[in-house]
C-alpha cells in the first residue's frame, strides 16, 4: 500500500500553498492509496477529514488520515502518528514527548536536512519509532547518506514528501506491507517495522573493490522521480582515485560530451563519508538537480520548519 507520509495543507500550516482537497485528489490521481495531513502541530478531526473526503469526490477505498508534526526541543522535527490531540507547541525534548504519548508513532522528520550527519546513538534513540530517510528537503548526497545508513543500522524506514505545494505531491510515498484503514493500524504497522521507503535499488557492475548501483528515487508517476549513479569504493585511498576521474569528467562535459550518442553520466556530487560518488544517469528523465525536488516559493511573511 502508498500513502503519502508527510504533507501540509494551506489550511493548518501557513508555509503550505495547496489545499488539503487539491493534495487528496492528486495523490489520487498519482496511483497512491491514502495520505496523512502532517500539518504543524495540528491534528485534524474525525469530521474534517470526512468533509474533505466529500469534497475531493475520491472513491472510499482512499484512505485520509491525519498526524501531526511537532518541533521537540532536541531532535527538531517529529511526525507524530496516532497522538489522540493536537500538541500544541511548547519545549518538549523527544523524550518528554514519547513519555506524554506512548501510543503513538514518532517518526524523526528530514534529520539529514542541509547536510546534517545524524549519529548512530540518535538514529536508534528508543524514543523513535522511524526515521525519515526521503524527502524533497533533501540534496542527492543527503537521500544517498540518509540510505546508506538505513542499510548499515537497519531502523524502521519511510519516505515522507513533506509536501506544500501540488506540484510534488506524492513524489515519495511510503510502502506499507499490508492494508492501513486507519490511524491506529499506521501506527502498528510503524511500529513493527512492517513499511519502506518508496525505491528501486539495483546493482548494476563493479570490481571487488568498488560497488555500483543505479538508484530509482521517487514515485513513478511523479514528475520529480530521479535516477542516479552510485560509486561506492572499499576505502578513501580508493575514492581519491575516483574521485580524480570524476573531476576528470566534469572538464570533459565542459568540452561537448552532454548529448548525443557519446553523452556520459554526469557527476553530481561526492560523499567522503560513506566513500561514494554520485553520478547523473544517461537514461532519459526530468532534468536533474541537485535537489531530489523542485525548490518551492515561500508566501511572504509565512516560514516553515
């Protein structure tokens, strides 16, 4: 099942421009199979949701729900799922807020955001019951770092869009093994682990000492879905030797190798961390940023977390 993990209407959350209609009836439209409003410390209610559901005229088999997303004190951000209010905003660590809400799900929202490293100890805090590994918050590096360490801890993983306008709705979804018809079954199945990131991963070549893989990011239907190139080397005296043929590259496109028949992949950027670089796919798609998603205009006077 793909539900939509993290979006805002411009109802409840003044950063957001697309209605909490407009945001159902397009992941709808996209193939997905339900969406949870996560608006800024904002729980929608029973009756709500049922009138937007009217209104978007979407059959019943669509499920819409409702989360919400609080500022903690110390891990900034957090998707809450299944708390039975609204939490207003006040100074509560994550510790404070799971010990206030021990039925919900806490899900810590886009840690890796510009270019943050979250450690091991925080990734695997108790008090989490999953982590944000996607997102449109994110740089190409931050979503490659983000999985490599979803593959090297092995925590409870979803893609959240963290949406707040049409035009990337539903970019990337989260993948539920089995059937959610409602807030108290999210929740189980969050934490039981039973859910994954929207995303194709393949291996494609590499020498002992070197791993490639071709990484699928975002929702086929969406028209944000990227496609890059990852070079994983065994140690950094590896990756400074790849690292001299990807700025080897980089001069090369200067002087006409972007299109055509001998077009090569373009690099992107680099990941000393993780030993790893990341490349643009020759398979044709959506222009490429660096950015998993397009930038998005702020209203005046509004901010957003």
């Amino acid at each position: 099942m793909l539900i939509e993990m993290h979006c805002h209407s411009c109802e409840k959350s003044a950063c957001s421009r697309a209605h909490a209609v407009q945001l159902v009836i397009r992941a709808y439209k996209l193939g997905l199979q339900a969406i949870v409003f996560t608006d800024h410390h904002y729980l929608w209610g029973e009756n709500e949701l049922a009138e937007v559901s009217r209104e978007s005229e979407v059959p019943n088999h669509f499920i819409i729900l409702s989360g919400q997303e609080f500022r903690t004190s110390d891990f900034g951000d957090v998707l809450v799922y299944g708390a039975a209010e609204t939490i207003a905003a006040q100074p509560l660590t994550l510790a404070e807020l799971r010990s206030r809400y021990t039925e919900a799900a806490l899900v810590w929202a886009h840690p890796y955001r510009n270019g943050v490293i979250p450690n091991a100890a925080q990734l695997l805090d108790p008090a989490l019951d999953g982590i944000e590994i996607f997102s449109s918050n994110y740089t190409v590096s931050d979503a490659t770092r983000a999985l490599a360490d979803w593959h090297k801890h092995r925590f409870t993983a979803i893609a959240g869009t963290d949406t707040h306008a049409l035009t990337y709705t539903g970019t990337y979804p989260t993948v539920f093994d089995h059937p959610v018809h409602s807030i108290d079954a999210l929740v189980e199945e969050l934490k039981a682990g039973r859910c994954r990131p929207y995303i194709k991963e393949v291996p494609r070549s590499g020498a002992t000492d070197t791993v490639v893989s071709e990484l699928e990011m975002g929702y086929q239907g969406s028209p944000d879905r990227r496609v890059v190139i990852i070079k994983s080397y065994a140690d950094v005296e590896l990756w400074k030797k790849g690292e001299r043929s990807h700025e080897i590259v980089e001069q090369m496109l200067k002087k006409g190798f972007r299109e055509g028949r001998f077009r090569i992949p373009k690099p992107l950027d680099r990941d000393r961390n993780n030993f790893s670089l990341l490349w643009k796919s020759t398979r044709r798609g959506p222009p490429f940023t660096t950015r998993l998603s397009r930038p998005m205009r702020r209203r005046r006077g509004t901010t957003c977390a």
